[in-house]
C-alpha cells in the first residue's frame, strides 16, 4: 500500500520492503534490476516518510487546501497536493528557495559550488551503490565483449 487516502487522511505504508513482480535476478540485466529496486525504494520513502509530513501541513492546513478541491477528489493524492503546492508556493519559505535557486544554478554552472555539505548521507550510500556496481561489472569481463581484459 502507498499513496492512499481515506476520507481526507493520509494512510501511510507500514515501511515494508516491496518486491518488484517477475524481477528474478537470472531474466533481468542486472542495471534494470537495481534500476527497478531503486525506484520502489525511493518510492516506498516517500509514501513512508515524506507525504507524511506534507499530509500533517494539509491536516493544519486543511479549510485552505480543500477549499479548491471537489467532494468527489477529496481522497485523489494528486489534486490534493496540487491543491497545498497552490497554497506553499505563496509561502516565504518557498519563495526564498527560489530566489536561491538562482544563485546555486549558477554556482554550479561556474564550478563554485561546494557540495561537500548538500545530502551527506544520500552522497555516501551513491558512492557506495555506484562502487560496488563498477566493482561488480568489472570482476565480470566477458559481458563486456572485451577478450582483452
């Protein structure tokens, strides 16, 4: 279960770990696969974790949000957060996010930006992923069409 409403409360997923149908690891290329996993495990942190929390803003939030959204999608996940992002992208906090945005584009673009601080823990464990999926690969020279190696 993810992304469920019911009557206009967010019902989050119990942080299970899903499992993907017909991905067996001998029918897949070994990048889909992990492809695959990832992606429903960023999904599954984002029903678990994050719509949590903008549910909980909706909540206190909530004669405002609904005030644009019909009887019959009361309980639509999408229209929902259309309908907060309506209201957010009005607030301080976003409006500051964008004018820094600007600056950050372009600090990325010139090279100045120091991302040594930005999402230290995701950066570890891509670092990692990545490291061991080369590793992997490369133990493997014969799926590279490269006799030479």
């Amino acid at each position: 279960m993810s992304h469920i409403k019911v009557e206009c409360k967010y019902c989050p997923p119990q942080n299970r770990k899903a499992q993907l149908p017909g991905s067996q690891d001998w029918e897949m290329h070994p990048s889909w696969i992990t492809g695959m996993e990832s992606l429903n495990a960023y999904s599954d942190w984002v029903s678990s974790v994050v719509l949590p929390v903008a549910f909980q803003w909706i909540e206190e939030h909530k004669a405002e949000v609904y005030a644009t959204v019909s009887e019959d999608l009361r309980d639509d996940v999408g229209v929902v957060m259309a309908a907060a992002f309506r209201l957010v992208k009005e607030l301080s906090a976003y409006k500051e996010g964008q004018e820094k945005s600007a600056a950050y584009e372009e600090a990325v673009a010139d090279g100045t930006w120091d991302p040594s601080k930005t999402n230290p823990v995701w950066t570890g464990i891509v670092k990692k992923v990545r490291s061991c999926t080369e590793e992997a690969f490369a133990e493997q020279s014969l799926l590279l069409g490269d006799e030479s190696r």
